[in-house]
C-alpha cells in the first residue's frame, strides 16, 4: 500500500487560530488530575515542595522537547505529528510502535477525565449519593453505580459528536472552557496567598508521607508523622514519585502537531503556543497542590479519609465562592480535555489510517464535516471503558498515558537529531536540545517500567502493567493483519 501525505481538497480543513490551538494544547495538559491528585497522589507521595520540585523540572524537560516539535512541524506539517516524523527518519516498523503507543497516551485520557465526572457532582452537591442508584458492581474496590456510568457516557458522546461536526466548532468552545479555567485556578491560588487561614505550618509534611504504609498500619493523626518521607533517598523519592509521571502531566502540549493541517497561521507561533501551554499548565499544577495543603491544617488525615482535598481547602478560604470557583474549573478541565483528546487521537488515527497502518476505515473524511468521523466513533467507543472501570481506573490510564506520551517523545527528538544532521540545518543548541530530551525520554521509560529498590511509588502498578499487557496485544494484531505492508511485499 502506498504511503501518502497529501491533503488537497479532500482532507481537514485550515480553521484553527493560534488562540484555539493554545486552548487545546492547555485543555489537554490540565485535566482532571491537577484537580483531584493533590489529594490522591501529590501531596502524599511528594508532598508541596516535592510536587513543585518535579512539576518544574517535568516542564523544563518538556520545554526541552518542545524544541524538537518546533523543528519537526514545519518540516512535515500533517496530522500525526510523532508519527508522521519517525516514518520519515526510522521506517514503518518504528513509525507504528510510535503512533499505536502515542494512540493509548491519548485516548486514555479521554475516558479518565470522564471518571472523575461523578466524583465532581457528589462533590459539589454534597450529597455523595445523589448518582449512586441503579445496577452497581465493584472493581478494585470501589462500587460503580448505573447513575455514575450514565452521565459520563453522556457527557463522552455529547462531546464525541461535537468534534464530529467540526474543528472550529470544537476549538471555540475549547477556548471558552480553558479561558475559564485559568481565572478559577487563578482567583484561588491569589485567595490561598491573602487568606489569613493559610500557614506555612499547614504545609508539614512538606515532603509527603508513605500512605499505603500509613494506612496497613492504621495510622492515627498523631502517628502520621512517622510515614513522612525523610533523609535524601525520602527526598529523592518524593520528587521522582511526581516527576515519573511528567510526561502524562503534560502530555497536550504535543497535541499541537497532530492538528498541523488545520492551522490557519504560520508554523513559526508554534513553539511559543507549546512552551506557553507548559507554562500554564506548571502553574496549575503546583498551585491547586499548594493551595490545598496551604489552607488544611490536617490535610494528611483529609487524604486519608479519602477528602476531595483541593475542595475542602477552597470551601475553608472562601466558602460557596470557593466551592463555585472549584466546580466551573474542574468541570472546564475536565471537559476541554475530553475535547483536546479526541480531537488529537482521532487525527492520529486518522493519519495513520491514510499512510496504511491501520484499516482504511479510521481515514474516513465526513463529506459534510470534514472531520475524520469513524476515527473519533472509535475513539468514542474506547472512551465508554471509563465510567465502565470506575474511578479507581483513574491510576491505571495515567501510566499507560505516561508510557505513551514518554514513547512519543522519544522518537520525537531523535527523530530531530537525525533530520537536523541530514538536511544540514539544525543548530548546535537544537541538536543537543534534542539528545537532552532523548536521554530523559529513556529516563521516564526506566523509571515507570522498572522498580527501583528504595523508591517507593514511582513504577506501575500491577494493573498498569495487565493493562500494557492487553494493548500491546491489540498493537500486535493490528500489526500481523498488515504485515505484507510492513515488511514491503
């Protein structure tokens, strides 16, 4: 099958402004996570100062890789991006490991904002049992109701079916959504810095704590203390528990290359739409965390608990207001990266469909639209996995999000390396730009795949693994039916 980049009349349509392409690089760098994870994983795995400690570092890196973005897009400005860049420098074999991983680190972040849509509304109504009714059944232990699953499915194909009916539709109301998500965050972040309530002492144990010790021990508030990371390998674990995870923290910000053919403005905006989208999204990150530490005198017993922490620390600095300003940012993160998601794997199915490796059906192109439709059906199908796993999925779609996303920037600035030398026109700073971001690439990948003695809470999970398991599996068949194409008969 003949391999083809040409667009003409017949492909996407050029409708994204700079704006819209900022706005769904950003919406899909903050989603649910910068929300819910303070209390979930942030604060007692690496605490503020080693949340802040890797949040940075992870944007330096990928501010690092974004330099290689910003060399590739306009040397092959089409959807696929990562894809469409090892092809080129590394063959099909390559090209299709790339795409099939960059794929997961996509979709899954599709279905994992849509888990956290019910754990929003029992939030904010207070009611905790206002979704729980109908069918349930337990995974992992935790109890999945009909009503719970119902509205994320709904939600996942309302906003399923607005991609369909076009990009510019779906970049205008990515716009409004991350628009409104920067004000939330930073109305509280400037609350938490005036409020009397916020001390410094709140923010003890700065390091974070060992919770899977402290709950088998049954810790009391008093003995929390004694689970708290300390002593340099303490340290050091806390701030590679975070920094492990990076590459699906910021993961979006690479979106930007499989919307290529839809750009309505020059490729030379494209690096500073990426490294603002990271900056944003660093900022988000680090100050939901410190905030929801900053406010809680006894965040460690709220994490505990199982508290929606960052909604208790805003509702104990402003009351309703608070409590409002959580609900419209959390819900506009959650649901612009369902939006900058579907919107980045279906133009990555989409072109790998169109140079055949995939079946020709995901290169379908809406007569109407102009959208790749039967990619995004795909992609909507996969997505309804989400509310049918539960919340406590939501661990499990992060690192195989992070495998992705790392594998994709990988191949990303090598793939720079090799065409900078090739084509003769890549700077002494673009190429060591480059290697830097392919070393920490293969630092990512070591950290999330290899258990490492001492460091607690930085590898997969056992589920994280069944899961990479089962796709490499799919990867493999899809591979198998087309192998007379990949290996050239």
């Amino acid at each position: 099958m003949r391999e083809t980049t040409n667009t003409g009349s017949t492909g996407l349509k050029k409708t994204l402004s700079p704006m819209h392409v900022w706005a769904i690089a950003f919406g899909c760098v903050i989603g649910w996570g910068s929300f819910i994870n303070p209390g979930k994983k942030f604060l007692p795995n690496s605490g503020v100062a080693g949340t802040a400690i890797a949040m940075a570092l992870g944007a330096l890196v990928m501010i690092i890789i974004a330099f290689s973005y910003a060399y590739m897009v306009p040397k092959y400005p089409t959807a696929g991006g990562e894809f469409t860049f090892t092809k080129k420098c590394f063959g099909k074999n390559c090209a299709f490991l790339c795409g099939w991983f960059l794929v997961v680190a996509y979709l899954t972040n599709v279905p994992m904002n849509s888990t956290a849509i019910g754990l929003i509304v029992d939030g904010l109504d207070g009611n905790a049992d206002i979704l729980k009714f109908g069918f349930h059944y337990t995974i992992a232990g935790f109890t999945i109701y009909g009503g719970e699953m119902l509205l994320a499915m709904a939600v996942l194909l309302l906003l399923g079916w607005l991609n369909i009916l076009g990009v510019r539709k779906a970049g205008f109301v990515q716009t409004i959504l991350s628009s409104l998500l920067v004000i939330c965050v930073f109305t509280l972040f400037v609350a938490g810095l005036l409020s009397a309530k916020a001390k410094a002492v709140n923010l003890e144990p700065i390091w974070g704590f060992d919770k899977k010790a402290a709950m088998a021990a049954q810790a009391t508030t008093a003995e929390i203390g004694s689970f708290a990371h300390k002593g340099a390998a303490g340290v050091l674990s806390a701030i590679l528990a975070t920094f492990a995870i990076a590459p699906w923290a910021y993961v979006g910000f690479d979106s930007i290359p499989q919307a290529a053919e839809e750009f309505n403005f020059s490729f030379k905006k494209v690096s500073v739409i990426m490294v603002v989208a990271i900056l944003f999204g660093c900022f988000v990150y680090t100050s939901n965390n410190t905030v929801s530490a900053l406010a809680l005198a006894n965040w460690p017993d709220r994490v505990m608990a199982g508290d929606w922490v960052l909604l208790v620390a805003a509702e104990e600095l402003l009351g309703t207001f608070g409590k409002v300003l959580i609900g419209v940012g959390v819900s506009c993160a959650v649901l612009s990266g369902i939006m900058g998601f579907y919107l980045a794997s279906s133009r990555l199915m989409y072109s790998m469909s169109r140079d055949g490796y995939l079946p020709e059906s995901f290169g379908v192109i809406d007569e109407k639209y102009r959208t790749p439709k039967n990619a995004l059906l795909f992609c909507m199908i996969v997505s309804l996995s989400g509310p049918i796993l539960g919340r406590e999925a939501l661990g499990w779609f992060v690192d195989m999000s992070a495998i992705g996303a790392s594998i994709g920037y990988f191949f990303t600035c090598a793939s720079t390396l090799v065409t900078a030398r090739r084509d003769g026109d890549g700077s002494r700073f673009l190429k060591m730009m480059a290697f830097t971001g392919v070393c920490f690439s293969g630092i990512f990948m070591i950290l999330q795949l290899i258990p490492i003695p001492g460091l607690s809470g930085v590898n997969f999970c056992k589920e994280s693994y069944f899961m990479l398991i089962a796709w490499s599996a799919i990867g493999l068949v899809f591979y198998i039916k087309k192998r007379k194409f990949f290996l050239g008969r």
